[in-house]
C-alpha cells in the first residue's frame, strides 16, 4: 500500500480528532497496517482549532506529524485558511460548503460534500457529523474497509448510538461515492 498521509482540521467539538483515532486503530487493529495518529487544538476545548494527523502504512513510520498531506479535510473556514496549501500535489482536499468557501486553486482534487445538511436532513443530531465525514473519506479512499471502521465504533461508542454512527457512516459513503468518479 501506498503511504497515506492524512490531515482532518476543524474546530472543537466537531469530532476530527475522534474520526482521526477510529480510523488510525481500524488501520492497526484490523487491517494489519501501521498507523500513528497526532493532534493538536487551540486551548478552548469547544470551538477552538484543531488538527488531527494520521499516517497510515505498511511499513515503519518514523515520524508521526504530517507535512504535506495526500488527504487533506477542511471543515471549518479557519482550517481551510491555514492549511489548504499544505496538500500535496495530486492529493484530496475535502470541505464541507455549509462551513468552507473555496477561495484558492490548488494542485489537487477539491471535493466540496455537504455533509452537515445531510446530516441534519436525513439524521437530525450533528453528534454523528464526523462519522458522516469519515464514510466520505473511505468512499474516496478506501484506505480501510468501512468494516473495520464498524467494528471500532463497536468497542468505542455506546450500543445505544451504534444505529445513528452506521446510518451517518452509510450516508457519508454515498456522499463521497457520488464523487468518486
């Protein structure tokens, strides 16, 4: 497998550091691959930027932080802001309109998804919104099968909330399915 570097950015509270996680230990635990995850965030917990860094691998990783990235998600003006130049050539940039207008042209496929309006239309609860993220990026991917992801959601959400993470997973691969061309 090719070496896939990936960067999620948003703000607190949208869950980019927890889609991060699932997908570095679906990686690891059940695709036989190596995967380091990073994060950082601005000090407000709610609100405030973060970055999530997944590297994802079938060899040994030897650093852990992303420089230029293959997959890079935007999810908030401000992280499109800072980051959207970062992509590497030939890589995906992946937005959400309801939160990110694209201002700059880079060498790389930009994806707008709207996700948050899907969400809400077709779930109600923006809980699930970077679940939602997440099915789109494996749609676009495949960098892990979305049974893997499952099975991570199993041991990490409460069995209670597992129907609403699948629907928002499914909903998010047939967004990001209707990109994949």
């Amino acid at each position: 497998m090719e070496r896939l570097r990936l960067v999620f950015s948003g703000s607190g509270g949208q869950g980019v550091i927890t889609a991060a996680i699932i997908l570095a230990e679906a990686a690891v635990l059940h695709e036989n691959l190596l995967a380091t995850q990073t994060q950082t965030y601005g000090p407000e917990a709610r609100g405030g930027a973060t970055r999530s860094d997944v590297i994802i691998a079938d060899s040994e990783i030897y650093f852990p932080k992303v420089i230029q990235p293959n997959v890079l998600v935007c999810l908030t003006q401000e992280a499109y802001m800072k980051f959207y130049d970062i992509v590497r050539p030939g890589g995906l940039l992946i937005t959400d309109p309801r939160h990110v207008t694209i201002l700059q042209t880079v060498d790389s496929r930009q994806i707008e998804i709207p996700m948050h309006a899907a969400v809400m239309d077709n779930i109600g609860d923006l809980l699930v919104y970077n679940i939602c993220m997440l099915g789109a990026l494996l749609a676009l991917t495949q960098v892990v099968s979305i049974d893997s992801v499952i099975k991570v959601l199993e041991t990490r959400m409460p069995p209670s909330s597992l129907p609403m993470n699948r629907r928002a997973m499914d909903l998010g691969i047939a967004l990001g399915a209707k990109h994949n061309v």
